[in-house]
C-alpha cells in the first residue's frame, strides 16, 4: 500500500458524524444505443435513516483494518482488503458531477420516484471534502410497490393497509465509495455491473483481437473470438492482456516461442515463427499473452496466476 493510500484511508477514518453531514441522493440510469446517461434526485429522510447510513459506513469501511491493492479484471473480492481504480476510469464522474449541482437537482416527491431506481449514493460532506459511498440496486433489490394484502404498517397507534406504499430498502453494505478522486471497491461484482464494466470489458477484448493481428506474431488471431466466444471468463483475460500489454512486444513473444519449445507448453508454431491459434490451447495461450505463468524462485515450482502483484526490488 502506498503513502497515498495510507493517507487517504487515514482521512477515511476520521470521518465522523459531528463534523460531516449526510444527504441521500437516488440515481437513475438510462441507456440508448449502448450509452449510458444518468440523473440523480434528492432524497430526505428522517435522522434516524441518516444515522443508520453513516453506521453502515462506519461498520464497514471506518472500524476494520483494511488494505488496498490495484483493481484487476482478475482480481478476486478478500475480506478487508478494497481494489482501487481511478474515478475517470469509470461512469462515476458523470454521477458526482450531477450530485454536486446540489439545490438545483430535483427532489424526490412521491413514491413513483422511486420505482426504477439504479442505485442510492449517501454523500458525506465537511466543507469541501466530499466522500461519496455507492450502492447499487439489482432487479431484486428494486423499489416496489408492496402487492400482499397481509403486509400492514403500524403508524400511529394502529395497522395500516400498505398495499398502496412504496417500499424502499437501505442495505448495510456499501457496493464502493469514492473520495479524492479514486474509488475504493468492496463488492467487484457490483462495481462492475452498475459501472458498466462489462461492456468496457468486451471492447477491451475487442481492442486486443485487432491489435493483435496487427502485430503479425500470431497466425489467425480473429480465431481467438471464435473459440472463446462470450465466455466471461476469457473475455477478462483478454482486457486484462489488453491492459499490460505485453503481447505487443517483440522480444516478449520471441522468448515466449523459445520457452514454449525447451519446456514443451503444447503451443504450435507454424514455418513462419508465428503462434497458431487452435482450439484447444487457447486459454493457455491467452495465460501466456497475459504473462500468467510464474515461476517460484524459492523452490523453483511453476505456477498459473491471473492476479499478480508486482514486486518492487531493493
């Protein structure tokens, strides 16, 4: 973890209720043409809510010890450690900038403003330090008007019929938050689907694909689309290749053909020195592009792992 890190989870940790304010703010999210546009609105509630918000918070992000590691197309959720990724890297910006428009953003008038909802974010605010704590609201997790006849509401004293209200639910997990620009992801899945990552990871695969063939290293690289289609799994593997790109590096490849041949890793190698593509030892090949083989220099064991740290020396 870097000192910037450190820091930044060091303010996190001051955050306290007496000197930070918080309002509730609702996110809805429209998509044409693959674009996604997004609108807030202002949501009150009772102080009672607002405490809770900030206790969720608290529990979650402000108690625990907590490590950050870089966010990765491969990088697995662990307990107590948050990936980051910079705030202009995702969707994000577009939402903070319409929070920030503050008095002018409409506020929530009636329960039908709710229905439809893509996520709440809880703004937590001291002058002009701004955190923004994200959670994302899934087809089960949506607003709903409440249909059973035996569910009632006691108010005042008395059962009230709730079939006419509208239910909505506050969660006491936070998806992400976001502050001094980089945000700090504790739920990938989440992150990823309410972000729009996957999208940003299928034309990073598609990116990969037509760079590859550009560099001439590989006999029939649109093959690799053919044989993993909409697989998930490979999809990542590409952005991630995409990313680091060390598959665009002729030494790289060079030693890859070399090693492929004196430790016999089943990659074929046509007259042309080029990497043919085959069916079967693709993913294996997509290991190597991704720099995913490792070897131990302790005992000198081999290993295949997609999420790597590098190490820095001295």
């Amino acid at each position: 973890m870097t000192m910037d890190e450190k820091e930044i989870l060091e303010k996190i940790k001051a955050i306290n209720s007496d000197e930070w304010s918080l309002s509730l703010w609702i996110v809805k999210r429209k998509l044409i043409g693959g674009v996604a546009s997004y609108t807030v609105l202002r949501a009150d509630a009772e102080s009672n809510v607002m405490s809770k918000l900030f206790g969720y918070f608290h529990d979650q992000f402000v108690k625990p010890c907590l490590l950050v590691h870089p966010y990765d197309f491969h990088t697995a959720d662990e307990d107590g450690v948050l990936l980051k990724i910079a705030e202009e890297e995702t969707d994000f910006k577009q939402i903070s900038s319409e929070i920030d428009k503050g008095f002018s953003v409409p506020r929530v008038g009636r329960g039908a403003d709710l229905l439809g909802s893509h996520a709440y974010v809880v703004l937590f605010q001291n002058g002009d330090r701004r955190l923004y704590a994200w959670k994302g609201l899934g087809q089960d997790m949506q607003p709903k008007k409440v249909k059973s006849k035996t569910s009632l509401l006691f108010r005042e004293t008395k059962l009230v019929d709730i079939d006419d209200e509208c239910v909505f639910t506050i969660y006491s997990r936070y998806d992400f938050f976001s502050f001094d620009g980089v945000i700090f992801i504790s739920n990938k899945a989440r992150f990823e689907s309410s972000m729009r990552f996957r999208e940003g990871i299928r034309s990073k695969a598609g990116d990969f694909i037509k760079n590859l063939e550009q560099t001439g290293f590989v006999d029939n690289a649109s093959k690799i689309s053919e044989f993993c289609g909409d697989n998930y799994f490979h999809l990542r593997k590409m952005a991630s290749i995409s990313k680091f790109g060390y598959y665009k590096d002729e030494k790289y490849f060079h030693r890859l053909v070399e090693i492929n041949e004196s430790e016999g890793w089943g990659l074929r190698i046509n007259d042309e020195g080029k990497i043919v593509v085959e069916e079967g030892s693709v993913s294996v090949l997509l290991k190597f592009l991704n720099n995913d083989r490792l070897r131990s220099p302790i005992n000198n064991e081999l290993f295949d792992a997609s999420a790597k740290s590098r190490v820095k020396e001295g």
